[in-house]
C-alpha cells in the first residue's frame, strides 16, 4: 500500500493524510486468473448447451414418426387460432390464483396456529386440524374436485352454488390449505422457545406472544416453501376445466374436440410455463436472498 502525505501549503482543502490503495502484483494476477476462468466457463457451458441442443433436435426431427407428430402437435394454423382464446381463458386461470391464494394463506395459518395450541382444553381443535390436514393431504387433487364440482350440484342444495369456477375453487382451497397449513406450523415450530418465555418475560400474553413475536419470524423463514405452492397452485387452476369452466385448458380442449389437432394443448401449455417462469426465479431470488441473510447473521 502506498501512503502520499500533503505537503503544507500544497494546496490541500483538509490537510489531512490520504491513502490510496495499490493492489500487489499477486492480487493483480489473481483477479486477472479469476477472469480467465470465469470466461472459460461460460464458453464451456455454451458450447455443451449448444452442442446438446442440436444432438436433440436431429434426433427428434429424424425419427421416423416426426412428420406426423409436428402435423398434430405444432402445427402453426391451430396455434394461430388457439391463442387468443387460450389467452382469454388464461385471465380465468389468474383470478383463480389470486382469489385461492389469499384464501389459502389464511385458512392454512388458521389450521397451522390451530395445531399449535397448547392445553387439553384445547385437543377437539387440535385433533380437528390434523384430522383435515391428513385427509386432503391424502386426498388426490384431482378426486377431491370431482366430489366437489360434481357431487355438490347433485345434492340440490338451496342456496349452494354449482358454479364450477366457485365449486372448483373451494376444492383448490381445501387441498392446498392442508398443505399451506403443514408449512406454516413447521415455521412456528422452528421459532425456539426462549422467544415465547422473551415474550411473556415483557408482559405479553400467549396470544400477543404468538401473534408479535412468534408468528412474524415463522412467516420470514416460511417465505421459499409458500411461493413453491402458489407455483403449483397456479398450475393447478387448470383442473377446474373438468367441471366445464372455460379456462385456458377447456378452451384449448374445445379447438381439439373439433380439429382433432393437439397443437391447443401445446399452446396451453407453452402460456401455463410463461406464467409460472417468473415465479419461479422470483421464488429462487427470495430463496437466494434469506440464504445470504442467514449466512451473514441477519435477520429471518
């Protein structure tokens, strides 16, 4: 490191000493090294990228069944005429993730917090949560909308709804709430207990305890794992179209029932993973993020 002092009177607003840092010739070349191989590296994962890519594609094109394949599942025509349509019943599939989602989210903490009770007085409400929890854990999503959506209608309820975008979802809410549930207790459960005895130390009671103290850090380190179900449960809103709810799935279904062509399902499908893609990467930075907080001694 090379210290330069001020001279007095050289013209200096402060006269204070500077220090401007000199790296070594070691770190110099050190960096420069890094350099060279972080560029290699990327040149190596572009040409295997690259070379795998086009080994795919001969394959696929060259198989002897390719030519008819391309005809049912891309052909450009359908996909032209698919589109707007399957666009159309995406909006659908959106306002069902936004509307499942928030109640997902509450219902999953009611249960979660729920089975975090504690006292025999209340066990009923404990083995009432876990007793929901395992059924539609177990439950296929699939069956669980099939009672739903079409057993409901056959009860002839009054004042029950058979709108199966409503029917459809409920039975979303019911299973992925199990699942959102389990995910929030795991969160309160990690919270130590020292935290409680902190909180009830200051004058808190259990319920302040729990809604101040325990249950912000729970949902903090939970974040990760409830974005990986809003991804699935975003995929999921496809089956409402088994009740006849025309969302993008049923809307591709219905050009396929006409042509006989499958290239809908393939644009239902390309338009579902666009929609999923970003939150995905939005779930990884979030991940990526509390990785690098935790590491650094941050808080969760």
């Amino acid at each position: 490191m090379t210290v330069v002092k001020d001279e007095p009177g050289g013209g200096s607003a402060e006269g204070d000493m500077r220090e401007a840092y000199v790296p070594s010739q070691r770190r110099i070349e050190r960096e420069r090294y890094k350099r060279t191989r972080s560029r290699r590296a990327t040149a190596i994962a572009a040409l295997s990228t690259l070379i795998t890519g086009v080994v795919l594609y001969l394959v696929v094109v060259n198989a002897p069944g390719w030519p008819r394949t391309k005809e049912t599942f891309f052909n450009a025509q359908y996909a032209r005429e698919a589109f707007p349509k399957v666009l159309e019943g995406l909006w659908l599939n959106v306002r069902l993730l936004l509307i499942c989602g928030v109640a997902v989210l509450v219902l999953g903490m009611l249960i979660a917090v729920a089975r975090t009770l504690r006292g025999p007085v209340f066990f009923p409400l404990r083995a009432l949560a876990a007793a929901y929890t395992d059924f539609f854990r177990g439950l296929p999503l699939i069956i669980n909308l099939m009672i739903v959506v079409l057993g409901v209608p056959a009860l002839r309820l009054q004042g029950v709804t058979v709108d199966p975008i409503l029917l459809g979802g409920t039975a979303l809410t019911l299973t992925y709430s199990a699942y959102v549930a389990e995910v929030f207790r795991a969160g309160i459960e990690s919270i130590h207990p020292s935290q409680r005895a902190a909180a009830r130390s200051l004058g808190l009671t259990n319920r302040q305890s729990l809604r101040f103290v325990v249950l912000p850090q729970a949902v903090r380190r939970q974040v990760p794992p409830l974005l990986n179900d809003l991804v699935s449960l975003q995929k999921d809103t496809g089956l409402v179209s088994i009740g006849g709810a025309v969302d993008a799935v049923r809307a591709a279904d219905i050009i396929v029932g006409r042509s006989l062509n499958y290239t809908p399902y393939i644009v239902a499908g390309l338009v579902f993973v666009a929609l999923t893609i970003p939150m995905t990467r939005f779930t990884d930075w979030v991940t990526a993020r509390m990785d690098r907080q935790r590491a650094q001694g941050g808080t969760i």
